[in-house]
C-alpha cells in the first residue's frame, strides 16, 4: 500500500509540476490622445454713435459710447489681455484748424463690467469718471489676468468731448478705435 501511496503521490508531484499554459492577461490597454485647439481673442464695438449736440464755446458733449465686448476663447491657463482704445480728431468741412477737434480734447472713462463670464480677473482702464483719459495716445480700457479657460468681458464707456471755443459749428465725425492683444 506503501508503494501505491508513493506512486500516486509521485504522479500527483509530476502533474502539479507541469507547466499550465499561462492565463491570458484581462487588460489590453490603448493610449488614447486627443487635441484641443485655440481660439480667437476678439473684439467688438458698436459700428457707430451719435454723441449728441453742443454748442461751441465751453461746451462738452457727453455720451455713453455702446457695449464693448471682448471675447476670449483662446482656452488659456493664467492667460491675459489687454484692450487699449485711442481716437481720430474730429473734423467737419475741410478739416482745417477751425473744423478741427483734437484728439486731446476727448475723454474715455471705461468704468466697471456690465457683464462678465468665466474665470479671469478684470480690471477697468478707468474705473470712473475722475479717472478719464484723453485719447490723442493709446489707453488701456480694460484688462484681465489669471484667465483660465474661455472668457468675457463687456462695457459701456463714457466719451466726453471738450468743444474748443475756436470751432465752427459743423457736424464732426471722428473715429475711436478698440484693440485687444
């Protein structure tokens, strides 16, 4: 009986020690990319405004310009922009001195956001009236940094014109001009 215990324990020893073929492995994986584009980085700005009326001498004419919107879908993390705003003089006629309104003679006074999305911080050129700049030189009207992900901003600037007393009366026509980089 010995020897049949010895013997089955044997085949039993030699079986246990056969190489099983190996399991198959449960995972196959796949690497798996994907590209995310930039965007744009625009601005808009009314096509035109009418400022009103004055008359010559000491006068100013004062208006709210309209909605400026700068929208930035450049998906940026710890993005910024800047958005600076100058202007034309502005002439009637011929344009000589006398139809002439310098671009020194206009102010700009951004003031706060009226609307507002995604993650940045904003920061108005001139956040109120005491602040107005003239535009005879590039000014910033409105910043954002920290930006991360797609985002805007909007406005509604005050423009001021100081009507020389040098002027004819005249309808004047000028251009101010937005830009964001």
């Amino acid at each position: 009986m010995r020897s049949t215990l010895t013997a089955v324990a044997m085949a039993l020893g030699i079986v246990a020690g056969a190489a099983l073929p190996a399991a198959a492995d449960p995972t196959d994986d796949s690497i798996t990319t994907f590209a995310i584009t930039a965007g744009s980085l625009n601005v808009t700005v009314p096509a035109s405004k009418d400022l009103g009326s004055g008359t010559t001498g000491a006068n100013t004419i004062s208006a709210q310009l309209g909605t400026i919107t700068i929208a930035d879908t450049r998906g940026a993390l710890l993005g910024t922009w800047t958005t600076t705003v100058s202007s034309s003089d502005f002439v009637t006629g011929g344009g000589t001195a006398a139809e002439t309104i310098s671009a020194a003679a206009v102010t700009y006074w951004s003031g706060p956001a009226t609307a507002s999305s995604g993650v940045a911080t904003r920061t108005p050129g001139q956040a109120n009236a005491a602040a107005a700049q003239t535009l005879d030189t590039p000014r910033t009207a409105f910043s954002a940094t920290l930006i991360t992900g797609n985002n805007s901003t909007s406005w509604n600037p005050t423009v001021t014109v100081n009507v020389p007393s040098a002027v004819v009366a005249g309808s004047y026509t000028g251009t101010i001009t937005h830009s964001v980089a």
